[in-house]
C-alpha cells in the first residue's frame, strides 16, 4: 500500500485534533489513520507520583522518539505498529497498545511534530496550526479539567512554567519548517479543502 504521512504541529489547544478529524471526515476511517504524539511521552512508572506530576511534559525530551519514528517508519513499510496507551491522570503508560495497520494517509498530531528533524524528513505535507494564545488557553484549561481530571490551579501553574514558555522556545519557532500555516483548525474549511486537494495529488503520483 502506498502511504504518506501529514504532520499536524501547533501550540496546546490550537484546534490540531479537530483538524486531523476533519481531514479523517473527509475520506473516512478506512482511508486516513489518525496518530497522536501524547499517545508516545516516556513511561515515567518508575518514578515517584509526587515527581511524575511536576516534570516537564512540553519539552522535546519528554516524548519517546525513537520509538515514535520507528513506528512511523514501520506503516510507511507498510508494517501495523501497536501505539501505546497514556494514562494523562498518573502519567504513566498503560499496559494497553492501539494497534494501526498501514493506511494511504497517516496523519501525525502534536505540539512538536515539526520540531523533530527525523519526523519531519517523513512527512509528506506539514502543517502548522496557528490560533491566539488566549483561545488556545481556554481550551486547554477547558479540556484538562474535564477530560484529564486536572483542577484549574494545577493547569494554571503548568501554563505558566512549563507551557508557555515551552510553547515560545519550542513549537512557535516550529511553524517556519511548515509547508502551509492554517489559521483556526478545523474550523477553516477552505484550509481543509486544499488539504484534500494535495492529500489527492500526492496520492495519484506515488
């Protein structure tokens, strides 16, 4: 099978996800697989809960590359990968794994996806995701709380040691590796549109 993967970069709660399923709408679940980076931060079981809880999870080092790219590599191979589970309250990863078989369109989601060189040299199509601070806050105040069991003043206090200042060493200076800047996410139906049109292009060339 021939496969291409489209990386989905852009700050935390910038309306990355929502782009990825609006590509996934657009040709539906047989076609396009959707793979997210925090699905492949480091096991931290072996350490303390008190310390997992205060570690850095916005810098490059906290997710597994090497484990990441050779997944990646492998459903370009066109071999399945099992991709791991995380669990977001403890952060530790689970014993459960998601299997993905190789699909003509693998789309790659998460804060950093362009800021790794050996990811970015896979990626067919990169996108760079760019939406106000203040919305991007919201969200993501809005999401941890009711999806990771987090209290409004454990997400404020990452915000401001961790995430934002990740957010302007690391991923904004991604957006310039990018191939096209979408404004919104998914919301941007006309960034969909041409995404499809370069998504089909590709595909009819390989």
């Amino acid at each position: 099978m021939n496969t291409i993967i489209i990386g989905i970069a852009g700050g935390t709660g910038s309306g990355k996800t929502s782009l990825a399923k609006g590509i996934l709408s657009e040709y539906g679940e047989g076609e396009v697989a959707v793979i997210e980076q925090d699905s492949y931060y480091n096991d931290l079981s072996h350490v303390l809960y008190e310390e997992r809880v205060i570690q850095n999870y916005d810098h490059p080092d906290s997710i597994d590359i090497e484990l990441f790219e050779s997944h990646l590599q492998g459903l370009l191979n066109g071999e399945p990968v099992n991709i791991p589970t995380y669990d977001f309250s403890t952060h530790v990863r689970m014993d459960k794994t998601n299997t993905i078989t190789p699909h003509h369109v693998i789309v790659v989601e998460g804060i950093l996806t362009l800021h790794y060189t050996q990811l970015r040299d896979l990626f067919a199509i990169k996108i760079f995701v760019d939406t106000p601070a203040d919305i991007r806050f919201i969200r993501r105040l809005t999401r941890d709380i009711h999806e990771r069991g987090r209290t409004p003043d454990s997400v404020n206090k990452q915000y401001l040691a961790t995430v934002r200042p990740m957010h302007d060493q690391f991923v904004e200076p991604s957006k310039y590796f990018a191939d096209l800047i979408v404004p919104e996410g998914g919301e941007n139906k006309v960034a969909v549109d041409l995404i499809r049109t370069k998504i089909n292009s590709i595909l009819k060339n390989i």
